[in-house]
C-alpha cells in the first residue's frame, strides 16, 4: 500500500512537508538513483488514520503527479491520481 511520485514531480517539496511518516524523500535520498522524489513504501500508510486523503497529494500543486501504487484504500486504483 502506497502512492507513488511520477516523473512530472517538479521538486517542490510540498510533500515532504506534509507526510505524516516521513514516507518521502528527495531526488538526493532517492534510493533507486532517479532525478525524483521518492516514496517508501514500507512507510507510507496513504494518510490512513490521519488525514481523508493522502496529504502528499493534496499538497501536491502538480495535478497528476502523486498516484496509487498497489493501494489499501478502498476505490483506490492503481496508477490513478490520488487526488482530483
């Protein structure tokens, strides 16, 4: 369960920001040595128990840019936006 951060990530930072378990990291911590934001799956939680949606996402100003990976959430589909 978790989301994912496309190629289309502009490197602002507002996830980071506001992920609630730390679940994201930059281009410079990313560990498959990608130019992008990564997110841990093993951390990541999709907001469950702490927000209505993943808070990533509604942070996110890049429409499209944070979508499911494998998702837990109910409705969720994988490879779709988190958010609208």
């Amino acid at each position: 369960m978790a989301v994912k951060i496309t190629d289309i990530c502009i490197s602002c930072g507002a996830c980071i920001d506001e992920c609630p378990t730390e679940a994201i990291v930059d281009e410079d911590d990313n560990p498959t040595g990608e130019d992008i934001y990564y997110v841990y799956a093993d951390k990541c939680v999709e907001c469950i128990d702490h927000n209505d949606e993943p808070a990533c996402a509604e942070a996110c100003p890049t429409e499209g840019c944070i979508v499911w990976d494998a998702p837990k959430t109910d409705g969720a589909v994988d490879g779709e936006p988190c958010v609208e």
